[in-house]
C-alpha cells in the first residue's frame, strides 16, 4: 500500500518517531547524553524522555552509564546492526572480493555506502601489514571530506549537493576539503567521469586511497570499493597496478549486483571514395 505525503502524519507513531529519533542523536562524537539533553534537542517534555529511555533501556537498546545519569547505546542496536549487515547480499558478496583486492595489493580494503552526508563502512579486509587504522566496520566519517565520500555523492546534482550541504562554508577536515557545495560538486563531477580516484594525503596526511564506485542495476551509485595505503604519496610503479585492480574489484561487484553497462557504439565506417582516374 503506497503512502500519500498528506497520509504520512496520520500514519506516524509519535512515540515510536521519538525513540527512534533518540536512538539517532547517539554518536561516536556524543556516545553519552543525559535526559535533559535528549529532551532539549528533541523539544519534548523531559518526563517524555524519561519514559522513553525507561522502555530503551528494558528493550536493551540504551543502558545508563556508571554515574546514573548519562545513556549511551546498548547491545541491542549492535545486535540490529549485525543483523542488517548480514542481511545485505552486497556485504555477502564483496567480502572475498575484498579479500582478493586485499591479498593483491597488500592493502586494506574497504567496501562503502553513504547514509546522509555520511560515509559507513559495511566491510573491510585488513591490511596484515602492522600499519594500524581506527577504521572499522560501522565507522562513520564525512563525505564531503573523504575520497570515498567524493566517489558515493557522484549520482547527485548541484541542487541536490547544495540541498544536503545548505552551510555557504563547508567544515574543513584539511587543506584539501571543498570549501562549499559548489567546489564540491566541481571535484565530484571530475571522479565520475574518470570513473576512479586516487589521493594522496586527502583527508590525513599519512594516507592514500584509491577508490572506485559500485552500481546497482538501475545503474545508480549503490556503494564504493578502496583501498588505504599507508604513507604520504603511492610509489609510482605501484598506481596503475592498484587502480586496475580496484577498478576490477569495482566492477566485478557491479555485475553481481546485476548491472549491465551500456555497449559502446559500435564506430561508422565510412568507405573512402577512389579517386578518378
């Protein structure tokens, strides 16, 4: 049964819409927040908020810190997490491909969506070299901000980039970060054509990355596949190898999620006139 706009408020559970919404004002920036907090950025009576986090709190899906006063998430909204992961065949099907990519460069390997104006790793294969990263799975960072972020946002326009980005100055993460929607569409729009990306020392300076766009069968940017290499900038002989390979890893997931690029035009042949004798 399809939903009209106009149907949607007499559809919505208040009480449900606010859990939820509790839930979502969790961060890895903001892990723990207190009622007051909560019921101040959700406009809501402070007793609501109560009553909600007493219901989160019986369900698993919030737990009171050791001082009594503070929340933060709970098991149960890792345990949601796992389950949707493990429900996704994209997830399922990119993890060896992850592996192989991995296994040929020597290089950890991540696969990518975007949520919002965020990026989130749903996998990634490790790297075995002892250089370490924070990233991991369900790790979030800016999209506007990182390499993978710039391949995921390639599908949108300039109104579309200026209605999810409507700041006029764009938070700086580094010297390279867009300044505003309009830059960043600009740079966007030169990985989409390319059709790949590499950057040294993008979003930190220590690390490089190659990424490359995943597509549905609408044809629609449905993920992105990269690699990190640790260091400043990628030995010369060392690019062309790693982005075919993630080009490769890319497009093999593409296909697998039923994708079919369209054939190139075949060339008009014109026959050449014989001169006369």
């Amino acid at each position: 049964m399809s939903v009209t706009e106009t149907e949607v408020d007499r559809y919505t559970v208040p009480g449900l819409e606010r859990g939820l919404r509790i839930l979502g004002e969790f961060s890895r920036r903001e892990p723990e927040l207190t009622a007051p907090e909560l019921a101040r950025r959700l406009g809501v009576p402070r007793s609501t908020v109560f009553r909600l986090l007493v219901t989160l709190e019986n369900m698993g899906f919030v737990e009171r810190t050791r001082d009594g006063r503070s929340y933060r998430l709970g098991l149960a909204v890792l345990r949601l997490g796992f389950d949707y992961l493990g429900s996704q065949d994209m997830v399922e099907l990119g993890r060896p491909l992850l592996e192989s990519l991995r296994d040929e460069t020597g290089c950890a390997a991540s696969l990518v969506v975007r949520d919002g104006r965020d990026v989130v790793y749903l996998h990634r294969a490790p790297s075995r070299s002892p250089f370490s990263t924070t990233v991991s799975v369900g790790t979030r960072l800016p999209a506007h901000a990182t390499v993978l972020g710039h391949v995921l946002l390639g599908d949108l326009s300039l109104a579309d980039l200026k209605a999810l980005y409507p700041e006029k100055r764009l938070e700086a993460r580094s010297a390279s970060t867009p300044t505003d929607a309009g830059a960043l569409f600009e740079l966007v729009q030169r990985i989409r054509t390319r059709g790949w990306v590499l950057a040294e020392g993008f979003f930190e300076s220590h690390i490089c990355t190659v990424a490359a766009p995943v597509r549905d069968q609408e044809g629609r940017i449905a993920a992105a596949i990269g690699i990190t290499i640790p260091g400043s900038d990628i030995p010369a002989e060392k690019r062309d190898e790693f982005v075919a390979a993630v080009r490769a890893s890319a497009e093999r997931l593409s296909l697998m999620l039923n994708f079919r690029p369209e054939p190139a035009p075949h060339p008009v042949v014109v026959p050449l006139r014989r001169a006369r004798a």
